[in-house]
C-alpha cells in the first residue's frame, strides 16, 4: 500500500516540532505508513536548508505542495500571528489540516480560521500536544465527576506556553468555563479558573525554572496524581494528527478549542490581575 502523504507549512522549518514530529513518524509511527513528502516555508532559506538536510522536498509555494499530499500541518508552533495568513492559502486546497499550537493569536484569528475552512468544506483540527497524555488517560478511569483540577507546567512564557495547561483544563473539564483570575509572580503565575457546580481549576505555571506537567485530578471521593511523560509528549501528540487525518474529521470539539482561546484571552486582560474576569 503506497505511503500516505503529509506537507509541512511553517514559518521557519527548524524548529522543535518539526523535527520531533518528522522523527516519530519516522521512528516509533512508522507503522501508521504515513510519510512527510515535502515541505514549504515562509522563511525560504532557512526551509530549503531544513528539508534538504532531512531528505524532504522544499516547494516553493503552497499551491505546489498542496498538489503532492492528502493532508497537511501548519506548524509555526512559536509564530501563531502567522496561522490565519498561511491558512488562507492552506485550506482552499481542500486537503486535511491540522494547526498547530496556539491555534491563533486571538479569538477573533481562530473564529476567522473556522470560518475559512467551513467555506472551503475541509477539515481542520488544532491542538497542543498536552491533548492526548496520561492525564486524560487518568481522567477515562474516573469514578464520580472531576470536581477539581490542579495543573503544573511550565515553559519559556505564559504567553507562548500557556496553551498547554490550558489544554490540559478544557480537555479534562469541558469548555463551559465562567471566570479567572491570575496571581503571583510574572514569571511563576497562578491561575484560578471557575466552572460551574464548584468545578474549579488551578494552573501553577513555572517560567523562571523547568516544570514537568503534572496534575491531581479530584473527584469528591479520591485524587490521583498523574505525571506526563516526556518522551511520549510527542510521540502520542502526532499519532493524534494521524488519526484526525485517518477520519478525515475533527476528533476534538471546535467548542473546546475555542475555550483555549476564550482562556487565553482572557487571563491576558489586565483586569485579570486585579480581580474575575468573564471567560
């Protein structure tokens, strides 16, 4: 059975999901029989350099690579303020198409992006790779509802990062989130964050010092403590995309990606810092 076809479109190839992911579909998924066949960057050089040095062909444009994959995946994991413009020429191609984080800069950015491929009737998905760990693995097991959600991460900014715990919370809670507030210090945050029916979760976030992601799930008889591990994070994040592109349909609500985003917003409000504010 021949290969099924993925395309790269990022902003600077060389970068830390691009790589991770090409070497578990090369290693650990190569069973799944899908394949990176080519790639294509707005910072051109740089992507010639990336793809020749990984034995991947480098497009020119889109349009060109888009001819030559069933599915692609905008990267630009650290640059999401160039999501919706590489989308624009994306999705007209009809092909699959997964985003990566954060979905777009803004929730008025990521409602445009769902609109654009809903006029182009395709399939688009985006996720952190915090979607699918132990943690909502933990979560299946549950006896009871999760009445508290207690999250700690961390990374080089809230502002860059932060989608990963929140992730972790929309996926776990739902997305019907009601109201936040963030403490502590600028580079070691908290934030406390309000669902209905006493639901509440906490995010520790650590910028100034590496944090593994860790979280206790409480239900109003037991809580577990649950590690992520490090060298699955990406491993199970991309077999993720592969089932997406599998179905050929979102297999995350657009609700719950549109709830990171409502989050993120909001805890970048400075009203956040004094007080609720509305998710």
């Amino acid at each position: 059975m021949a290969a099924k076809r993925i395309g790269f479109v990022d902003d600077n190839l060389d970068n830390f999901h691009a790589n991770t992911y090409l070497s578990a579909l090369r290693g650990p998924l190569v069973h799944r029989g899908w394949e990176i066949v080519g790639a294509t960057a707005l910072q051109a050089e740089k992507g010639t350099a990336w793809a020749t040095k990984n034995g991947i062909p480098h497009y020119d444009t889109i349009a060109d690579l888009a001819s030559a994959v069933d599915a692609i995946a905008i990267l630009a994991p650290s640059t999401p303020e160039t999501h919706e413009a590489l989308a624009e020429q994306v999705l007209p191609h009809g092909k699959p198409t997964f985003i990566d984080k954060t979905f777009a800069p803004d929730l008025a950015a990521a409602e445009r992006i769902f609109a654009l491929a809903d006029s182009n009737r395709v399939a688009v998905q985006s996720t952190s790779a915090l979607r699918t760990t132990a943690i909502q693995a933990q979560l299946e097991k549950l006896e009871g509802p999760l009445v508290n959600l207690g999250v700690w991460a961390g990374g080089a900014s809230l502002a860059e990062y932060g989608v990963h715990p929140v992730e972790i919370v929309v996926s776990c809670l739902g997305p019907e989130a009601e109201r936040l507030t963030v403490a502590g210090a600028e580079l070691h945050p908290t934030l406390v964050i309000e669902y209905s029916r006493g639901r509440v979760a906490t995010i520790d976030f650590n910028a100034a010092e590496y944090a593994p992601f860790v979280a206790m799930l409480t239900t109003d008889r037991w809580s577990r403590h649950v590690v992520v591990d490090d060298q699955r994070l990406f491993v199970d994040a991309a077999a993720a995309i592969l089932d997406f592109f599998e179905a050929g349909q979102p297999l995350v609500p657009r609700g719950e990606t549109l709830a990171v985003m409502r989050i993120l917003e909001a805890v970048k409000s400075p009203a956040a810092r004094h007080g609720w504010v509305t998710v």
